[in-house]
C-alpha cells in the first residue's frame, strides 16, 4: 500500500468533518435568503488558481451618502456580518485605514487574523485589499452608484478570497455565498434604519 493511498481517506474524511457541521447548520432561513441572493444578482464560484470570486449588485433602500457611511464605519465592521469578528486594531492614515480583524468562524477552527488596508474611492465606494493574517488572497471592491429618484443605491460588488487553510475551495464557495447574502440583508437593514433617521 502506497502513502498517498492511506491519504485519500484522510483527506475525505476532513472535507466531511469540514462540510456536514456546514450543512447542518443551515437553517430555514437558508431559502430567504438564497432568494435575497438571487434579486442580488449574488455569484460565488471558486478560481482555478485557488480561492473563491464573488460578484453581486444589490440594490440598497438608501443614498449611496448612507451606504458609504455604513461601509467605512470601520470600527464598527463586526455589524455588518452574521459570523463572530472583532477589530483588534484599526489605524486611518492619510484616508487609508488599515483593519485588524479577528474571526472566529466554524469552518476555520480558531481565530483567524484578516489585516486589511480600505481606501474610498473618489467616485464613491470602498477597496480593500490584504495586507497580512492568514488569508492568501483578499480584495472587496464595492463601488455605488445613486438609482430610482436617487434615494436608492445600486451597488457593484466584487470579492476575492483565497484562506491559508485546509478547507476545500467548495466548501468556502458555499458558505461565502449564504455569508454574503446575509451581509447584504444586513446592510441593507442597517441603510433603512439610518435612512429613516
């Protein structure tokens, strides 16, 4: 019997441990929101260089004034996901902010360090790029654009992700794709409220 012989059922046997807790988890909820997800236009396919590429374009019920807002709140990043992250530390320079995120997520056992460098885009957004942690690969673009009588927001979305980990790129697909849409109801939850202020 040859090494990568006895390897094979080991590495099957991650995915499992690795996908069924996933799959369980998922709650009823599951179907509202691959509807939200699909009026978004949400798109999650993995690379074949590795890691994962999300596109999207939702539309916000509030001014892109309001979606910006909510986007470089960066202290307050944590709020926008449904997933347990804390800043650890957060430095705005010369309008680039560089984020210290910590995220304890199920797929990933233990806390997982994201730093990342935003900048706003002058015709109105946000970029992010990697600047360290244990992530390979991590770009999010938003840029906005005002839509109806400009009360609203359309928004052009785009992330590429690629974990310094184990996890199968399968299993990050589908697991960014129900953390996006609920990242998306969430913001635009939080766009209403202050849109009624």
């Amino acid at each position: 019997m040859r090494l990568s012989d006895r390897r094979a059922p080991a590495s099957q046997s991650l995915v499992l441990w690795l996908a069924v807790p996933i799959l369980l988890s998922m709650s009823p909820w599951e179907v509202d929101a691959r509807a939200a997800a699909d009026a978004d236009g949400l798109e999650v396919k993995t690379e074949s260089g590795g890691g994962i590429r999300a596109t999207a374009h939702p539309l916000f019920p509030a001014k892109p004034e309001v979606i910006q807002a909510l986007l470089a709140d960066y202290a307050h990043w944590p709020d926008l996901f449904e997933v347990q992250m804390r800043v650890a530390e957060l430095n705005i320079h010369e309008g680039v902010a560089t984020i210290d995120l910590r995220i304890d997520h199920p797929v990933m056992p233990g806390e997982r360090r994201l730093v990342t460098e935003s900048r706003i885009l002058p015709s109105g957004g946000l970029v992010t790029d990697l600047k360290g942690g244990d992530f390979k690969r991590y770009h999010r673009v938003w840029k906005l654009q005002p839509a109806g009588e400009g009360d609203h927001t359309r928004a052009e979305f785009e992330l590429i992700v690629e974990l310094d980990s184990l996890v199968p790129n399968w299993v990050v697909a589908m697991v960014t794709r129900q953390e996006l849409a609920t990242h998306f109801r969430i913001v635009k939850q939080k766009a209403l409220e202050h849109s009624k202020r």
